[in-house]
C-alpha cells in the first residue's frame, strides 16, 4: 500500500506548478466578468445572496465590500499568491492563502460554480498538507537536473490527495450506470448535440456516429477501472493516466466546460511514476541554483502542528468516503442533514446527458426604438442562433442562467444588472427588457423544433 499511496516528490512539484497556472487561467477566466458576478452593480448582489444563500456573505472575504475596487484588490492578491505557488516560494502559505481567497471567491457567487471548481479547492486543501516545495522550488533551493533516484512522499495526506481524483471518476460511472444510455454508446452523442456545451471540435465530430458511440464506451469503461489509478504502478499506472489525460484533453477542444478539463488533467500529474520525471529532468537540464532563503519550516518551530495536520487529514480522508458514500446512497444521510452533503458534485452527463439544447434572449427596447438583444448587445434576431454557445459568453453565464430561470430574484437582478450595463456605455438608453428561454429538444434521427417560454418583462429603472 506504501508503494502505491506515495507520490515522487517531482511529482508533487509538476502537481504544484499545474495547480498556480490552473489558479491563474481560472483568475484570467472571471476578471472580465467581475463587475458582473461579484459586486453590488452585478447580477447577485450581496442582498441577494444573502436571501439565497444565508451565511454564506459572512465567511466571504469578497463580500466584505459591494464595490468593484476591493474586487479587483483581492483579484490581485489571489495571482501574487499563485505566481508565489508556481515558483515554489514559501509554498505552504502561498497554497493555504490560494485556499483561502478561492473559498471566498466561490462564496461569493456559488450560481455560477460547476464541478471543476469544487474539485480545484479539494485539491488545493490536500496539497496544503503536502510538501510541495521540497522540489523544483525557490524554497528548495535544489538544482533541478538532479538525476537518479528521490525520495517519495506517503501518509494521510497522499492517501487523501489520492482517493480524491479516484472517487471523482469512481462516483461519476456508479451513477452513469443508472441510465441505459451509455450502456447503449448514445451518451457521448446526445452530448455533442448540446450546442450551448459544444465549441471547436465538438461541432465537427458530432456527426460521427461510430466514433462518439465508441468514445462513449471507452469513457465509461475507464471509469470503472479508475481504482487502477492507485492499484497499478510503473508504466501501467502511467499508460492509464495517459488515457485520461487524452480524454480531458479532448473535453478542452470539443465542450465548454470551463475549467473542469484543466483541473482533471492537474489531478492526474502526482500518479505520474518516478521513472517520468527521470525523464523529464534529463531532457530538461536546468544548472541554474534556484536561490533559496534560509529558514526554519513552522512545523519545526510548533511541532504540535504537525499531529493537527495529521489529525486534520484523516478526518478529512473518512469524511471524503463518507460524503461520496450518502451522495450515492449507500449510505443513509442522518436526519437533518444539509443538501449540500448529500448532493453530488461529480454528477457531470450522469446518469445521462441533458436531452436539449437552450439559450436565453433579452429583446430590450432602446429610446432610439431600436430593439436589440441585452445579452449579447447586438441587434435582436428571435431566429435560432447557429452557434448557441456564444449566446451564453462563457460557461459561467450559462450556469447563471439556468439558475435564474428557476429564481425569480435573479431574473430581476440579471434585468437591472442589463439595464445598467447598457445604459452607462451607450446615449441612446434601453428602455425596458424582457427574459426569454429558448429550448430545442434533441432527436437524434428526427427534426428538432424550438420552445418559447417567457420569464418576465422588466422596464428598467424599476426592477
């Protein structure tokens, strides 16, 4: 078990440096939309999220201030803390503050948070108790050439880290398996025909049948056998990685899905063998002596930090299986117990794909009497739009969306946020603006019609 629970400590470094740029691209992703998503002006305001969300604005750093500039302020101190991550320079805290600033961000708008977010803090949670800087890292201090064999790291912790992106994949086939339809290969093809998810090459491929049934096969049966992940070792476990490694890849280049593929991939890198990154470091000579600063770690100086942790880690790796057991249903959930622990987080197309394609539509009414589309600022078309993915900016707008076609708080919010969004960057001012959800249902060997369903009329300056 020691063998297979140990992760090289290279592995940990490569493992570091894919969390700080999957931080990073994550803080690239939402600084257009900050305005939106996380002030006062923007479509949940901290009134709303207190009403939706109670408790939630208390624990949020981000919900301190309603204004863009602290926004922008915390923005700002998240990338120092990534970019400290990625080099390696006192790397505990820089992890334990990337934590810290994530939760809070998340918080402060969970309507527009998918799986691929909640997976990037579990694992920035299991990489705080790992070392992460005893390689490759300004804390190190180690040429990077280093040859031969290293030293691995194993305990509570990379049994957590571990089980984690196991129970990701395991969680994800137990519940496909409750629907007939990937048994059959149809799931991956009513998932290219989702065209709010499909961008690039997902529009390309969803024509071939016999290619998306055998992917749809190959997925699931990797799936089931992703408890190999930690029971293979050598070029087997490696060989296995690769294969879901290809598949993550695929997402980025075929479905909208955000961050979701980045973080997976980044998962994938501690169950890398020892004999990659032997490889790695002779193809990649670095002679450079990465400078490092002398002191001495905080677990040395306190060492009843170092039981807290352990302590901290088991508790956490019995509450991993625990969860994931009751979100299942295997086990029962006592009474009394928070939606939020028996909900799933790795339900991602299970047990099937969504069986139709939406879009919303904001016709608004400008001074001007022209009619334009509020979302998307351009003329408005009622027509069905050949490319429904753009209709929604990013995956982020599309999971608001879909939440505030079931809250009518938000549909007020979204309304006013519209509103002010166009009337402070145009002279001819908008008017009025209603909400529209479009939704064509997919038939994979039939014609597909569109239904209309209005969500409300709001004039603006009154909503």
């Amino acid at each position: 078990m020691a063998r297979r629970l140990a992760i090289d400590r290279r592995a940990l470094a490569a493992f570091r440096v894919a969390l700080a740029l999957v931080v990073l691209v994550d803080l690239a992703r939402r600084l257009p939309d900050v305005r939106a998503f996380y002030t006062d002006a923007g479509v949940l305001p901290r009134s709303v999220l207190a009403t939706l969300y109670p408790g939630y604005g208390a624990v949020s750093l981000h919900a301190l201030s309603g204004g863009l500039v602290v926004q922008l302020a915390l923005f700002a101190l998240a990338g120092v803390a990534a970019l400290a991550l990625l080099v390696g320079y006192r790397t505990r805290l820089a992890t334990v503050v990337s934590l810290v600033l994530l939760v809070s961000l998340q918080l402060r708008n969970p309507l527009v948070l998918n799986s691929g977010d909640v997976l990037l803090r579990r694992l920035l949670f299991w990489a705080a108790f790992l070392p992460l800087g005893s390689r490759w890292a300004v804390d190190s201090g180690e040429r990077t050439n280093s040859s031969g064999a290293t030293d691995r790291v194993v305990g509570l912790a990379t049994a957590g880290l571990l089980a984690q992106v196991v129970v990701v994949y395991l969680t994800n086939a137990v519940v496909k398996f409750r629907a007939d339809v990937w048994l059959r290969g149809d799931a991956v093809r009513y998932a290219f025909q989702l065209d709010h998810f499909t961008v690039l090459l997902g529009d390309v491929i969803a024509g071939w049948t016999p290619a998306v049934q055998f992917a749809a096969w190959l997925w699931l049966a990797l799936l089931v056998c992703s408890p190999l992940l930690v029971v293979l070792t050598g070029r087997a476990r490696a060989a296995l990685v690769g294969a879901f490694a290809a598949i993550h890849a695929g997402m980025v280049v075929t479905m909208q899905l955000g961050v979701f593929p980045l973080v997976s991939l980044a998962g994938l890198v501690p169950l890398l063998p020892g004999w990659v990154w032997d490889r790695v470091e002779a193809r990649v000579p670095v002679t450079r002596r990465l400078p490092r600063l002398p002191r001495t770690p905080l677990a040395r100086r306190v060492p009843a930090l170092t039981a807290l942790a352990r302590t901290l880690a088991a508790l956490c790796l019995v509450a991993l299986v625990v969860v994931n057991a009751v979100g299942l249903g295997v086990v029962g959930a006592p009474a009394g117990t928070p939606d939020q622990v028996t909900e799933r987080s790795w339900d991602m197309f299970a047990p099937s794909p969504p069986r139709a394609t939406w879009w919303v539509l904001a016709p608004a009414n400008l001074t001007s009497g022209e009619r334009v589309n509020a979302i998307t600022g351009e003329p408005f078309d009622a027509s069905r739009p050949p490319e429904v993915a753009e209709m929604h900016r990013n995956e982020r707008w599309r999971k608001f969306f879909a939440d505030a076609k079931r809250e009518p708080q938000l549909r007020q919010s979204l309304a006013r946020h519209l509103c002010t969004r166009w009337n402070r960057t145009h002279d001819s001012g908008m008017t009025d603006v209603q909400l529209w959800h479009m939704s064509e249902r997919t038939d994979l060997d039939g014609p597909e019609s569109v239904e209309r369903e209005r969500l409300g009329s709001y004039r603006c300056g009154a909503t």
